[in-house]
C-alpha cells in the first residue's frame, strides 16, 4: 500500500464524521450524514458512540479492524416480516407456479395447507409442513436453477401492502447503519434463520453484503459434474436451521469469531445476542428492532402477525445493556422514499 | 471515499508491477517483486498472465473483485503434509499428552494403533480410527479450550525433518502468492480437508487469511450460556468432511459462489478444480502443486507417505489447462530462509 494511500484508509476506518478525506489540495468533499434516517435519540447516541470508542486508535477499547465483526438478522431486522416472512410468500408462490406440472402435490396435506392460506397447520408439529414446502420448493435442482426462480421471483412479486418489489423494502436507517458501520472498518454479516441460498440473490445488491458474509439456515448439495459443467444439486440433508440457538453456532461455524456487534428483533436473536455481548473480551453492543409503528410499518412483539415474537430478549435488555430502538420515535424514514 | 483514495485504490487493485502508488509528490516506492521465491518459468508465467487478464479493466475478461475469489487447499499446498498432516501431528500429540488423565482410552483400539503409529490401521474402514481420535482430541470442550490447544501445541511441537514449529513452515512461494492475490483484489480462501477450527488458529497470522476465509471439515457446536459466559461445545455431529467432492459442496456453502482460481495438489482437489474451471462463466486458473523436491520437501505422487495422492487430476490436467508447478523447478526456495 502506498504511503498516502495507507494514511487516507486509516483515516477512512477512523472517520465518523460527515467529512470523507480527500488528497491534500482537494476540496473537502460533503457527504450525507451517515444516519440521515435516524431522529437523534439515544439509540442513535449508542450506537454512534459505541463506533466512536473501538475505532479511535488512541483508546484502548479500540478493536482491530479484523475483529469489528456486525452480524444482522434478516426478517424483521433489515426488512419486514409481515404478513408473511418474504422467503415463505416466495415459496408460496413457487408452489402455486408450479403446481399445474406436479399433480401430485396436490394430495400432500402441507400443500393443501399452504394454498388454504393456514399457517398454524403448516406451522404444526414442530413445522413439518413449512419444511415440506421448503423441501418442494426448495430442493432436487442445482444452485443455479433455485437462484434463477428466486430472481424471476424478485422482478415478479410486489408486497400486497406497500405495493414495492419486496426487495426495495430494506429498512433505509438499517441500509444506512450498515454503510456505517463498513465505513468504519466493520465487516457486516447477516445471520438468518431465511435460507442462506435464497438470501445470497439479493443480498450484495440491496444490503452491500457478499454472498460469503451470508450466514442462513442451509443444506448440504451434492456434488456433480455433468455433461455441460458442474452442477451442487439442493437437497434437505444435514438441514441447518439458523435460529435461536443456531445463531451463534452459524456464527462459529461460519465467520469463526465472535461478534462486537449484533442487531436483531426478536426472541430468535437472543442467544447471538448473548454471544455478541456477555463476557466479551472486546467492547460490544446489542441492539433490538421494536416494531412500534403500525402505521408507517407494524406493531408488534409478543403476539407477532407472522414470525418475529419478542418477549425474552426484550426483557432482558435492561440488564444486559441491549439498545431498544424504538422504530416509530427513532426512526425518520422507514423505506427508501 | 474520498477522491483521491478511490483512484489509489483502483490503481492498487489494477496493479501487478513491483512498484506501488505513492501520492504526487512522493518518490515512488519500490517493493520486492511479489513472485521472488518463484523462478522465471511458464508457471509464473500462467498465473501472472492470467491475474493481468482478469484485472486490467479495459479488457473484457476483467472479473469484479467482489467476484475475484480464489481458494487454496492447506496440505500439500500451503505446507508439507510429511510425515504425516500437521492436524494429525497435533491429535497424536494430544493423545499421549491427556493419556495419563484418560485411563479408559488404553483399551480403545484406534488409541492403540495411534500409539503405535500404525497409520494403515487408523486409516482401514473409511478412517474410523482417524475419527475416533478426532473425537478423542477434538470434541467435548469448547472451542475457547481447544484454540487454546492447538496454540500451546505450536508454540512446543517441532517438525521432526525440518526442526522448525509446524507453522514456520508455509511455503514461501505460496506465501508470496497470496498477497499477490489479495494486491489484485483477489479474496483469499482455504479450503481444506483440515479442520476448520484447528486452522483458525494459525491461518491469519500465519497466511494473512482471517477465520471467517477458512472453510474446513467441520461439525456442529452445541450453545451453552454457562455461569463464566456463553460457550460452544464442540461435538462430532453432523460431521462435514471437505474433502474430493466434498470441496464444491463446503465453498458454496460458505462462500456461495463460483472461484476463478483453485490451488490444489491432490486428488482431493479434483472436484474443487473442476467446479473452478469448467464451464465457468468467467476467465478461470487451476493450478496443482507437484511434489518433486525430495531433498528440499518431499517428492511424491501416486505414492504418496501419507495424504495427498495425484493421480487422477494430474492426468487431467492437461485436458483441463491445469498449471502443474514443479517445486523442484519452479521454486527458487521452499520454506522462508
């Protein structure tokens, strides 16, 4: 690395200013604020102060850049999760799609459930039907073929209430936060209980995160080489789920590090909650996503329309010190005007 | 980023002379040519040849960084695998060193036969033995506990041929290599059939590869919030060995996309080669790493003394356009002086 170069990249991972450095000579250029979405509240406070004490060199809680690890639920954390979570409406569809070319399915009950429109019964039995769907939809073709329907899906599909593709409905002060965290010298990272497969489509084209920094609920593939290349088909094997306590085993498995940073919104970020947070050698935060506003977005928590329930892990914040942002107060936007 | 940065930047990924950008002003700064320990061949010749094409920005073969992956497996190509892979070392070292505590593992045969090195034996009926002692040595603590482990193992084990610690031995051309990949904006992986958590300990410092880059033979953890803090217990279950078509199956997993170039010396990159190379949408390298140097490594193919059997993808390689580097030949020097 050059010298100047070297010296403008450890001002950029110090910089948390409004102000990006230019060569000596430039102008100064003016950026946005890197929160211009976030009302200035404590939760705001928090987390900017938090960056401000790992990133300063001269202080000693400041992290190596190599350990400024963010992992980021998904549903409900960076997008919403109502009135279905979106993976699920995909599978939805998917199956309605296809159904006319696989009679079959129409005497399998997790099917029938599915096209009545009855969560609780897909849900059931520790949700047998869900995975059923998933199983249908979501295996016995390559990689490449499942990617292909989730993009058709995207450039197909609109929300039914905001009336947007659902992949332009990414939560604009989350959009922001992670600009600045990157800004910052942080690596983001989402880890999902959404499948790693389907949320590697979108995810470096809405969120600035690489298909290698997607932690999900995953199966293994086989392997094949056939006549026109190789292919990895889908199946259900060894079935990762990447919720709840999973989450810090994803963590491990899949970034091999703790984090000093987690953002989640509900009971199944809990324990990466813990993991981020409790007995970190490193200073650390955990922030929660309260849905509080019904009108912009939704409200709820304990009694959640879909997936999402936030009971434990909101009781828990007060003690562990986890920030509570509180969508409708701190929040200016929610979506991208 | 400022403007100036993100030209410097762009000129730096661009770059693959011996000299990198200084500011305006700044004298330029001469560095050591990045493949110095790697002699004038066509080898070299190949890769540098082929990591112009994809990063000169002008030509159509140019592959966005973000898609510049590039993986390399452990043994036998990043280090010696002789006498015996150094993860295999460290579990025999293990085992005599808890022997005393563990009265109960005299009895068990696969102890027994590790104890006499008897490797045939470890490695009969699909390597139960071998598992039984990675079960033995590496399951059943946390992974806080074992990186602990396997740290104090390096710091007192020595190689018994070459009298160095085991990770004073990385391959100096190899070393070279993959800041020469990382300097033109490639992102580095390995992909071993090693154990993801012994390699964690060892792969930043020792190959500049951060943890969350290593994809390994792996199992799930069990989450534990215990008095002293949150925990992962180490376990066997659902064990994924990345390893021959194992390889193409760990990197979509954890990286999600294609590479565009593989590093491998065995047959257990096969699958790994392949998957990088053929009919991949983008200009692709496969490079296989020939054991040839007896007296300054190793010189072994089909025969191999322990891992690291070349048969298959050797013979493939030229079909393939696979680069074959002749360590005899092609290294100027094995290990860093």
């Amino acid at each position: 690395m050059g010298r100047t170069l070297g010296l403008l990249a450890c001002l950029a991972l110090l910089g948390t200013s409004a102000f990006l450095v230019a060569a000596p000579g430039d102008p100064p250029i003016k950026v946005a604020s890197p929160l211009a979405s976030w009302r200035d509240t404590e939760a705001k406070k928090a987390i900017t102060d938090f960056v401000v004490r790992v990133t300063v060199e001269e202080s000693s809680d400041c992290v190596p850049p190599a350990e400024r690890i963010a992992v980021f639920d998904n549903d409900g954390t960076l997008w919403p999760e109502n009135p279905l979570p979106f993976q699920l409406a995909f599978a939805l569809d998917e199956l309605r799609r296809r159904l006319p070319d696989e009679p079959a399915w129409k005497e399998d009950p997790a099917v029938q459930a599915a096209l009545k429109g009855d969560l609780p019964a897909l849900l059931s039995d520790h949700y047998k039907g869900l995975f059923r769907i998933v199983e249908l939809t979501g295996s016995g073709m390559t990689t490449v073929e499942f990617a292909h329907r989730v993009r058709d899906w995207f450039a197909a599909a609109k929300h039914p209430r905001f009336d947007r593709p659902y992949d332009q409905l990414a939560y604009q002060p989350m959009l922001e936060l992670l600009q600045y965290l990157r800004d910052n010298g942080f690596k983001t990272f989402i880890v999902s209980g959404g499948g790693a497969d389907f949320m590697r489509v979108f995810s470096e084209r809405v969120y600035g995160i690489p298909p290698e920094q997607v932690v999900g609920s995953n199966a293994r593939t086989v392997y094949e080489l056939r006549d026109d290349g190789p292919v990895l088909v889908k199946t259900l094997d060894h079935l990762f789920v990447d919720d709840g306590p999973g989450k810090p085993v994803g963590i491990h498995q899949f970034i091999g590090r703790r984090p000093i940073a987690c953002f989640g919104n509900s009971d199944g970020d809990l324990q990466m909650l813990e993991y981020t947070t409790i007995d970190n050698t490193r200073p650390s935060l955990g922030v929660i996503i309260h849905h509080t506003d019904a009108e912009r977005e939704y409200a709820y928590d304990a009694k959640p329309k879909s997936s999402g329930k936030l009971v434990t892990a909101l009781a828990e914040a007060p003690k562990r010190g986890w920030i509570v942002v509180d969508m409708k107060n701190d929040w200016a936007e929610i979506f991208t005007p």
